[in-house]
C-alpha cells in the first residue's frame, strides 16, 4: 500500500498510509489505537474507491485514486468470527465452498485423499470428515489457513488470534505459520502486544490514527524495542505498589469446593476480598466449560459454590455479577433509555424499586460528573465504545455483587480502551469487590492480578503467585515489570 488515503462516510480512515509485505514475510502491525483498522482490512480484501494512493499485490496494481480492479482480493483473513460453514465437513470447506469448484457430484473420497498430504505435512490430526462445528477453535484456524492455501492466496492476515488459541496451541500454530512462509505465502499477525509479535514476526508496524507511525525492522524486533506510554506505565506502576502495600490476611469472598464437570475433576479455588485472579485455561474446551460454570449456564456434575461462607447458586446470586466478553455488544440494550441500562443491575439488587424516579435521580446526582451528563440523553447507538465501557462497569458498581467475573475483558480493545477497562477493574478493587478475570490469553490481566491459576486440557489447576509472575514466558505481557521487582528495581 502506498500513500494510501481511504474515506469511508466522510471521516477519514486512512490517511498518507504506507506498508510493505515481503513475499514470504510474517510482518505484524500492533494497532495502538483501533481508528484505521478495520477499514484496512476491508481494503485488503476488496478494491474500495481511493482518495488517493495505489494498492499492489502479487507484483499488479489492484487498485488506486483512479480506478480499482473489481472483485475480491485472493486474500483471507482469519479472526474472532470463524468464515467456514457449519454443518460441513473440513475437506467439504476446503475444497467445495471455493471460487472454480464446479464438480456437481461431490466425491468424498477423492477429497479426502487431496486433503491429506496436507495435513500430513503441517502434522495435525484432524480428520477430513469431521463436521466443523465439533472443531476445537485450534482446529478452526487451521483449517482456514489449509483453505487460503489450498485457494491459492498468497497473504494470510491473522487478527488477534491468540484470543482463540492456548499457549500450546499459539506454539504449534507459529510452526504452521513458519513451514507456510518458507513456501512463500505470507502472513499478517495483527496483535495488541508487541511481547506476542516478537515471538513470530520478521518485521512490525505501529498503527495509530489510521496512519502507520513506525516500522520496527528485524535488527529492532527486541523487548526493549517498544515501551508502553507513559501514563499507563504510571497507573500500573502504581497499582502494584498501592496494592503491595495493602496485602494481608482476607476473608473468602466465595469458595468453589470439589467441583465436576467433564475433564474438570475436584476443581477447588478460593478468592479472597478485594483481590483480583487470574484464571487462565490452556484448552479452549475447558474454558468453555468452567466459563459456562461460573456464568451459571452450566450445572456442574458435583461439588459446591460457597460466598462467604453460604452455599449459593450462580445462577440465581445477586452478589454475584458478570461481564461478558466484548461487553459494549452482548450487555447494552439498544431498545433502552441509558438511564435504563444504567440501573438494570438495580434489578437484582432492589427488584421492586429500581425504576423509581426518585432512585435513578440519586444516580445521576452520584454518577453524572463521572460519567458525563450528556450521555442521558443519548441513544445507545450514538454512544463511543468508551462510553459503552463506562455504563456496563458503573451498572455493576451500582449492583454492588461481593465478585465480578470478567470474561476476557481486554479482547479487541485498543490502548486507550484497555487503559479504561484496567481503571474500570481497578474501581473494583478499590471498594474490596473480588474480581476474577477469565482468560485464554493473559493480555493487560497480569497487571491486576495477586494470582495467576492456569488450568490444562485434563482439568489439572497450578497456581502461580506473583512472586512468580517474572518466571513465566517471556511472550507474557508486562513480564518485565515483574522481572523488575525480582531485580531489586523500582517497578
């Protein structure tokens, strides 16, 4: 892409926007801030009308301020929302559901044994025949980058991948990316942490505002290459030493005792008040299944949940709250005053009066400084997503639960959202509520946390404290503050 000028409804996407791939290049762009980024990918994959700039590929012009090559790009990208069909089968997405298969009578056999060779030669066991909806999301990705190999396509963009993937399965799935880009098809691996690029990328981008700031060439792909800006290094920093200076001795908040569902076996986990876990699953699977527990969507086989002291049912507990993953989407309701949205959680906290008048003006007299009072009248849809973040956490402050359970909270924000979320966890704590954070990758999390509980694929749970935090891998992000303190250095 060169000096590439992009305008999608009057604002202006991308500006004067530079980037080269080699062939046979894994190159990562760490989005600072989220402006650009989608319509970068749009560009990528279709020929949009320019302002200004050229796009090539393969070595051909597809697109400039002139004129554009119509049609779409022979370029995939692979994310959160996986774009193979369910209720078919692998070599089915392979091979039929693509540009010049024109076969009217399908032979299972024979696409069997096309695809085999490939599996073969990346060493994944997964079976030709198996339905796509009973794939792990390992196995998702990998059969999307089979089928861009299989199409032809010679760039394969990766976007925040490791949100689906366990640190085994991130492992395996860089030797894949490593065999295919030494056959020439390159790559694009888009993440939020430059600690995760380092372990895969020849070269790197910053991008911020819709224009690439910086390109890190593989003499400056070290650790020390990128730091984080200055204000959210301060309110870490700070953290950890407010938070150092505050341990002792709690009370649990809540209890889970010997609890049994699938590969979990006598899962046992104590949080105490105030303090703030991390639970990180290394198989998608098991994630699925303890998130689906502590959500109380599903029953577990055997055991026990105790708050403080009182067996409860998740389900049904006012004391205890969720948030989901991606928030601003699945927790605000469009149809709903944001005063309504606001005191929803009230609900559960004082069902018969929470819609009275009386009691949403106290709340906008509490919180309407903070929050900003022109957001009353707003529609949801008008709100910004920092906006949105705002009025989720503050709802469950106002629920005031004894534990948070946040899902992934920092997956797909940019830097000044994550800071956000971090100050909106951190709001929390300071009110002793227990926040437990679920994750498949440790994000910004490790910057809040007093312990780190990590879960394997047959349900066996070891628990890290953070004195032990500066052992983990060095892909970890923000590892280095705690390999500070190990020094004897100011964090």
């Amino acid at each position: 892409m060169e000096r590439v000028t992009y305008v999608e409804k009057g604002m202006t996407q991308l500006e004067d926007f530079n980037l080269q791939i080699y062939r046979g290049e894994v190159m990562g762009v760490i989005p600072v801030n989220g402006h650009g980024l989608a319509a970068f990918l749009r560009l990528l994959q279709w020929n949009l009308p320019l302002e200004d700039g050229f796009v090539y590929y393969g070595g051909e012009r597809i697109n400039s301020w002139k004129e554009a090559k119509r049609g779409h790009n022979r370029i995939s990208i692979i994310q959160n929302q996986s774009c193979l069909v369910e209720r078919m089968t692998v070599a089915d997405n392979i091979f039929v559901i693509r540009q010049g298969f024109h076969q009217e009578i399908i032979r299972t056999g024979l696409l069997r044994r096309q695809l085999e060779p490939f599996l073969r030669d990346i060493g994944i066991g997964i079976s030709a025949d198996s339905y796509v909806e009973k794939l792990s999301s390992f196995e998702r990705v990998v059969v999307e980058i089979l089928r861009a190999v299989v199409m032809g396509h010679r760039l394969i963009v990766l976007n925040e991948i490791s949100t689906l993937v366990s640190e085994p399965e991130l492992r395996k799935l860089y030797e894949i990316i490593r065999k295919y880009a030494a056959q020439g098809i390159s790559f694009l691996y888009i993440s939020l942490h430059f600690e995760e690029i380092l372990q895969i990328c020849d070269r790197a981008a910053m991008l911020s505002y819709g224009r690439i700031q910086k390109v890190f060439q593989e003499s400056e792909m070290t650790p020390d290459a990128l730091d984080y800006p200055e204000n959210y290094n301060r309110l870490v920093r700070g953290h950890m030493n407010s938070r150092q200076d505050r341990r002792q001795e709690k009370d649990a908040a809540m209890e889970l005792r010997n609890i049994c569902s699938g590969s979990l076996k006598r899962l046992n986990i104590r949080i105490d008040k105030g303090e703030c876990i991390v639970i990180q699953s290394m198989d998608y699977v098991v994630f699925q299944k303890l998130t689906g527990i502590l959500t109380g969507d599903v029953t577990p086989d055997d055991g026990a949940v105790f708050l403080e002291g009182r067996q409860i049912t998740l389900k049904d507990s006012r004391e205890v709250a969720i948030i989901s993953e991606q928030p601003t989407r699945s927790m605000i309701f469009p149809s709903m005053s944001y005063m309504d949205n606001l005191c929803f959680g009230l609900f559960r906290r004082i069902p018969k009066r929470w819609g009275e008048g009386r009691i949403k003006e106290s709340v906008r007299r509490e919180y309407g400084q903070a929050l900003g009072e022109e957001v009353f009248s707003m529609q949801m849809e008008d709100l910004t997503e920092m906006q949105k973040y705002q009025l989720v956490y503050t709802r469950i402050l106002l629920q005031r639960p004894k534990i948070v359970f946040c899902i992934q909270p920092f997956k797909g924000a940019d830097l000044p959202h994550r800071i956000q979320i971090w100050k909106l966890i951190e709001a929390f704590l300071e009110k002793e509520i227990a926040v437990v954070i679920l994750a498949i990758n440790l994000a910004d999390s490790m910057t809040l946390a007093e312990r780190l509980l990590r879960i394997d694929g047959t349900g066996t749970l070891i628990e890290i404290s953070k004195e032990e935090f500066s052992m983990l891998s060095s892909a970890t992000p923000w590892r280095h503050l705690y390999c500070d303190r190990q020094d004897g250095k100011d964090p």
